[in-house]
C-alpha cells in the first residue's frame, strides 16, 4: 500500500485483503516506523507478509528546523521532522528496517517554488545529490559502510519492486552507475542536467560523485559530458 496515512497494521491487513506486499513509504514519525520495523524482521503479526520501507535522503538529513525560513526548498511531503526521528531514521537504514533509499525526485518550475510558502508545491530535486549527499554524511562519518549504501540504493530497491537489477552478477543487464568516492565538489542547482532547480542541498560541499552512468552496457552519460 502507498496509502501514506495508514498504519503499518492497516496496510498488513490490507494485504492480507488484496494480496501483494506492503511498500511503507515515507515514515519518519518514531511509533509508526518501529511498529512496521518489528513486524518486518520479525515477520510475526503480519503472518510473515513481505514488509519492505524507504526513506528519503531529504529525510535521513534534515530537520524541522530548516522550516523556520519558510525556504521552500525545504518544503516536502511528508514534512521534516524532529532530529530524534532522524536518528531513528538512520538506525534503521542501517540495521535493516529501512531496506531502500529512494529520492523522492520530485522537480518542480522555478516560479513554483518561487511561490509564498503556502502556495508552493511540495517536492524537491533528489536524483542528482543523492548518492553525494548520503555518502559524505553517513559513510564518510561512520553512520554507514559503503558497500551497505549501495545496497540500499540498488539492490534493495531492486529486491523490494521483484526486479532483475541492481547486481553485478554475470548474466545480469549492465545497467551500471560508476562513482568516484573521493571526489570533492559543491553541489550548484544551475549545473542539474534536471529542468528542476529547488534544493535543500545548494552550496553544500560533498565527497563522492557519479561520474559515469552505463545502461544496457552503452553509457548514457558521462561527466563533463553535458
């Protein structure tokens, strides 16, 4: 279920109505996400349901202070919440609970998020920072062991949507991201290959960086490429 203001139990029993799995999306608040995190690993009062959850870099990194400006760039759905949820967050990304990282991509118009903060869109540009963004916080400040990061954000995700992806395997599609994880740069909206400019990520110095991506075995971008 993607119903994202039911309850870990609610969306189990739903499952267990309609078939299929639960995929709980965006749970920052600390009562909901340990409830559907005991029922994942243990696989108890869902009848061994397959429970899968993600979270968002936006929400693995920021708080609800950041909202004091009325920033829109700061302006997500669900909101931001409490450095304690953060933490809980990041706990359970790395103990499992949390098994994908998604972007919550989201690009909006200039003049969109340019809006008074009540009349703007939510949703913010994640594709481009995500991998920097994640990678100079949680690896590179121990949080995180790099191997479990790209687990998080390939095969994770790949396991939890029953795709063929996100493994190195022989055999497997050569869909491949090739990443310097030492190089430094400061994360510039104007150079987003996204038509989406709204970050929370702007001017923010980073380590780590995409610099080749390949599908089907052909390279579909590279940096400094355009």
């Amino acid at each position: 279920s993607r119903k994202r203001s039911a309850s870990p139990g609610t969306c189990l029993w739903r499952r267990r109505r309609v078939g299929g799995f639960t995929f709980s999306v965006f749970r920052p608040g600390r009562r909901r996400l340990w409830s559907g995190g005991r029922r994942r690993r243990g696989g108890e009062a869902g009848g061994g349901e397959r429970v899968t959850a993600e979270a968002t870099p936006h929400h693995l990194m920021l708080t609800h202070e950041r909202l004091a400006g009325y920033g829109t760039e700061y302006k997500v759905d669900p909101p931001l919440r409490t450095r304690r949820d953060v933490e809980q967050l990041r706990a359970a990304l790395a103990d499992g609970t949390i098994d994908c990282i998604a972007t919550d991509h989201a690009p909006r118009h200039y003049d969109e998020k340019e809006q008074a903060f009540d009349d703007a869109p939510f949703g913010v540009v994640g594709f481009e920072t995500a991998f920097a963004i994640l990678h100079s916080r949680l690896v590179l400040e121990g949080d995180l062991t790099l191997p479990v990061l790209v687990e998080r954000m390939t095969a994770g995700p790949a396991r939890a949507l029953g795709l063929a992806a996100g493994t190195l395997e022989p055999g497997a599609g050569a869909d491949i991201v090739l990443i310097d994880p030492s190089m430094q740069w400061t994360i510039d909206p104007a150079d987003f290959l996204s038509k989406g400019r709204s970050t929370p990520f702007a001017g923010r110095n980073v380590t780590g960086r995409v610099v080749r991506t390949l599908v089907g075995g052909r390279t579909a971008w590279r940096i400094g490429a355009g």
